[in-house]
C-alpha cells in the first residue's frame, strides 16, 4: 500500500537549535549531532487528569530527562494547542511533533484503527500488549498509520472500563429499547444495534447531561476517573464491567518524517518512555480505581452491579458482529482482523490456566 | 532502622574509564562527568532462556543505548560470574554492578522478601505493579533492600504460572500425602503443610529428577517454558492455574552506593529500562504460553486441568497462614505485612468490576 507522504515541513530544521555551536567545540559527533530540538506534545486530556494528564506529563519528563536534554518535550493539554479531536491531524502536519491520545478516536479515518486502543468483546490490557509486542499488533499499526505519515506506540492503558452510571435499573435488553446513552466508538454502534441511541457529548458536559436529562445513562472509563467527575451525584446505577472496554489502551504518536530522522540512542529514548509509561497507567488507574471503589461505596453509599448475564451474552454478540465487520473494508482492515481474532482465540484459552483462574481462586 | 553500610569498595573509580580524556575536551561538564562506566549484569537465568534470559538481555541493551554509552552493561548468564543463587551478594559486593533475578530467591535472608516477588495466593501482575507503584510497595522495598546496600526495580513478570506437572491424578487434598514435588519458597513451606514433601531441585535438573522419580511433581513456570523444558515428556498431568504463583515479578537490583552516584539521567535510564521491561517481559510470557499451550494441547495431546476447588480452597487457606505470619519476624515485616494486606483487600474488592468481570464475560 503506498505511503500517503507529505510535503516535507522542514521543522526538523527549525528545532534543531545549536548544533552548530556544539560541533564547534571538537566533542565526537554521535553526542551532539542532532543539537537540541524542542516538541510539543499535543494531548487528548485536562492537564493532570487522573491517568491521562498525569501520564502524559510523565512521558514527556522522561523523554526530555533520558536525552540528557537533547529533546525538551513541552506538554499542552487538550485545546491549549489543538482541540482534543484534532491531534491526530496535529501530529500529520507537524503543528506538533507528537501526541498523547487513543486510536479509538480516529475511527473516522478507519475503523480498524479502534483495534490498536480497545474493542467491545476485546482484550484486557496484558493481553492487548502482548498482542502488539509478539501477536504482530505492532506491525499492522505501523502499516496502517504510516499510510498517513505517523508512527505510534502503546503509552497506557485504563484497565477494564465499568459499564457506566444509569438512571435506571437494567434487568434485560428491553430495557436498552430506547435508552439515550452517552458512550462512543464502535460501542456506540452496538447499543443503537441493540435498540438504544448513542450521544455524542464532550467529556466537560457529562455531568450536565446526565442531570438535565440529555441522556439517560453515560459510562467515563472507572470508579478513579468517575468519583472526581462526581457521577454518583447525579445516578443511581452504577454497573460493570462494561461489555464494551475490556482494556483501552493509549498511544503516543509521532510524526513519521521526525521518527525516522532519530539516531539509535533517541529512538529507544521514546520507545522506552513509552513502553514503561504503558505499564505505570495502568498501575495509577488499578490503585486509584480500588481506592475510589470502597469510597463510592463506603463513603457515597453506591453499591455497583454487574449487568444481568443475558445482557452481558447479547451485548458481546452484538459486539461480534460489529467488529467482525471492520474485516470488509480493505485489505489490511481484513489483516488486522485475522490477526487478532487469532490471537484473542488463543490467549481466551489461555486465561483460565492464567489469570482469569488465579483471580476466580479467589472465590473458591 | 540503621542502614548497613558497607566499606567503600572503590569500584565507581574503577568503572570510570576515559572521564579525565573526555573533560579536557572542553565540552560542557554535564554530558561527560562520569566518564564511560562498564557494567556488569549478574543474572539468575540461562542465556537467552524464554523471557528471563531475553528479559535481561533487553535490558542491559536498554541502558547501553538509552545512556549514548556512558554505560556498557555486559550480560552474565547464572554461573558465569556468579552461580545464580549469589547475585545478591555478588551485587553488594560489587563483583556485579547490576543483578536481574527474583527477590523470591532471597527469602534465607528475610522472608518478607517474598512480597516483592510473589507470595501463594497473592495478586496477580497487574495488582502487585500497582502496589509496588502507587501503593507503597517501592518505599518498603527500598528499606529492606536498602539495609543490605542495595536499590531494586520490579523489571518483568512472568504472569499466573502453571500448579506443575504430576505422575498422578490429583482428586483431593488426599493425593498430596508423601507427594514429593519440586516447589521453591513459601510455596514449598504450604506443600509441606499440606502433608507434601517440599524437594529443592535445580533448574537444570527438573526433567531428570521427574523422570527417574526423585520427585512425583514439579512445577517451573508456565506452558512456554515446560514446553521449552520437554516436560510433557515425562508427566501425564498437568494442572493450572498453580494457588502458588499468581504473578512472579523479576527484579533489577543495583548496588546503592552506585545508584546514589548516577545522575538525573542515567537514573531515569535505569527506571525506565526496568519499567519498560517490566511489561514486555509479561507480554512476551502471555503471547510465548498462549501459543504453546496450543501446541501441547494438539500436537502433545496433553489436557491441562484445573486442581479441584477444594484442593484450592484448602491450599489458600494455608498460604494465607503462612503469609501472615511472615508480619511477626520484626517492624519492618509487619508494615510489608500490612501495606501489602490492605492493598490486597482493595483490588480483591475492585476485580469483578474490572478484569476479573471482563475474563468471566467471555464464559456467559
């Protein structure tokens, strides 16, 4: 497939500051060869949003900190640069040289994309990295978003997202019949398929729309995420886990033409930064979600629900479907499904001798 | 709680190479004040052994490029310079700069060592990186290790592992009388208890002590490394999950007196090098036994099977003793005992809302 390439923007130029002045001083070349260069980092999130902000903060201290200085890596929050929606563009064009956000956003460009951050009826969080490290996940990513001049890297994941904050109580599908609810992406396809109407509403009017009505129900991500928006003031029924966000998964992107300019020592810069950051979101939203947990429930008087399991079984069919057919839609889009849907058959076998089993030993 | 320090024993003078050459090249201070530092990385794994040895490898590779060869690590497979169970004191000593291996190794020295590896019936990766990380896990590590002049990271995870490989059916709590298995640490203390008989074996040596009947069970790790192993060749049963080894974290250890005297960037290095591996190593776990589960089950018509829940139910419950009682050996086991106990209760409680709840929908 070939290479959307672009005009070459020259920025490589313009942030490679004092490379001159160094070489002038007769240190060996590898050290300095490529002087400073500054980037900015254009994110998705509020500053410091629990998990979000706050990792994407930290991957830009380590970057700047590990390069000795070679890159300084400047944050912007979701806006202050570009508008959160607009990153992936951003980072194509060079207004920023990377960007901290989720391949489920871009969906609009091509389904297939939502395969490299979460599916409905997917995979939890180990299980998607190891898909992307050793299952051939990588690859198909660098194929598909090469297409339009970016690089990317898993750089966080959420953990199993909850169900969400209704403002009634789900005892089977028909109750799905007509329910408004705030929930994006390919999830979004399976409740209108299952007789609900998704709604679009930007993260700042959660809140208000759940209160005033504009929906009847909206899911975030987790109890972390959900007690500091203040969701259990204004709902009732807090279920989960979700069918829909088995383990979303974050991406650092960067701009193809800078990556490849990068020498050996910088590449692994940025790629360790992120893979270690892939880890420590996860580790911030398990401890946060946990502890917020027990204060919904001890302290806000919530107790969380699973949804029935007729709901759960039809939901996940529905879910099937819906990315089953991404399959249709090009030759790499039918790729990217095989090698997954390979991958999640094995490692669904594998989870009741692993994990899956150690965790119901608990309830033996 | 005094710090034992030990006598200086010169080896950072020794590790700077060429810094007083590079100094008078008149460029900045910063970039070159340590000169080249040689490391040597003391590892508990054959070389290149699945995961472990690659793990290592991948790391000591991380630093070299990351640090633009201020540091040189250098691999050592168990036994080259140390044989593996003295890498601890190898890297007090500082005959090894570095060490990768498993704090589980040193529970002669302190028992609670364990809890910074992997107890019976403890948390799974996900959990125990989340304790280590926002749960005070680190801090207290950093104690324990720091009274013997060392610093240590959590740098891979080998995931749930299998219960092992047994000569016999295992129907109930029954067939552990007299059984002699090879199982290492306090699991090997539970085994004991449960009326087995606990068999300290090599791992060079665990196919042969199976074969000839020098033990009726063992277990090692999981279906890639048994496979890799040949175990199948010589056991008829294999039964998995283990209660034993929900998550097996491997450590990087590095002599203190050397971690003091890095800089910002070079400890960034090092943090990110381990955190980087930390999960790639459980990735390259997941995705290496998925595939090889599905080799044993349909190229070596073995049937992996679940211990009956009343053998795993009576098997926690004497892990949970055990693991106690490590909490009334001194101050510093107590708080392990009780940071970790507490984190423990939290995502026990969060689990069925999160990946617990996502791996059973696959069941519905």
């Amino acid at each position: 497939m070939a290479r959307a390439r672009l005009p070459r923007r020259g920025f490589l130029k313009a942030a490679a500051v004092g490379a001159a002045a160094a070489t002038a001083s007769g240190f060996p070349a590898p050290a300095i060869s490529q002087g400073l260069q500054r980037w900015k980092m254009a994110t998705a999130w509020p500053k410091n949003f629990p998990g979000l902000g706050t990792g994407a903060r930290r991957i830009a201290d380590a970057i700047t900190r590990m390069s000795g200085g070679r890159i300084e890596v400047k944050l912007f929050a979701g806006g202050e640069l570009v508008p959160a929606f607009e990153v992936f563009d951003a980072v194509r064009q060079g207004t920023a040289e990377v960007g901290h956000t989720a391949a489920a956003y871009w969906t609009g460009k091509n389904k297939s994309f939502a395969f490299f951050a979460v599916v409905p009826a997917g995979l939890i969080a180990q299980e998607h990295n190891a898909w992307m490290e050793y299952g051939g996940g990588q690859e198909l990513w660098d194929e598909m978003y090469g297409a339009y001049g970016l690089k990317a890297f898993p750089a966080g994941n959420t953990g199993t997202q909850m169900g969400g904050w209704f403002n009634k109580e789900i005892n089977g599908m028909a109750d799905f019949d007509g329910l408004r609810m705030r929930i994006p992406g390919l999830a979004g396809e399976v409740i209108n398929r299952a007789g609900g109407i998704s709604v679009s509403v930007p993260g700042a009017e959660i809140m208000t729309s759940l209160q005033s009505g504009v929906v009847d129900a909206v899911e975030f991500a987790g109890p972390w995420t959900d007690l500091a928006f203040g969701l259990h003031k204004v709902a009732k029924y807090y279920y989960g886990p979700g069918f829909h966000e088995p383990g979303a998964s974050l991406e650092l992107m960067i701009n193809a033409e800078l990556w490849d300019s990068l020498d050996h020592e910088l590449k692994a810069v940025v790629r360790h930064a992120c893979a270690s950051e892939n880890q420590r979101i996860l580790s911030e939203f398990t401890a946060g979600n946990a502890a917020s947990l027990q204060a919904l429930i001890h302290k806000h008087g919530i107790t969380p629900r699973p949804f029935p399991d007729d709901v759960v079984s039809a939901m996940r069919a529905i879910s099937n479907e819906v990315i089953a057919e991404t399959a249709a839609e090009g030759d790499v889009n039918r790729r990217v499904w095989e090698s997954w849907s390979k991958f999640r058959d094995q490692v669904t076998a594998l989870a009741p001798f692993t994990e899956q089993g150690a965790l119901n030993q608990r309830d033996m």
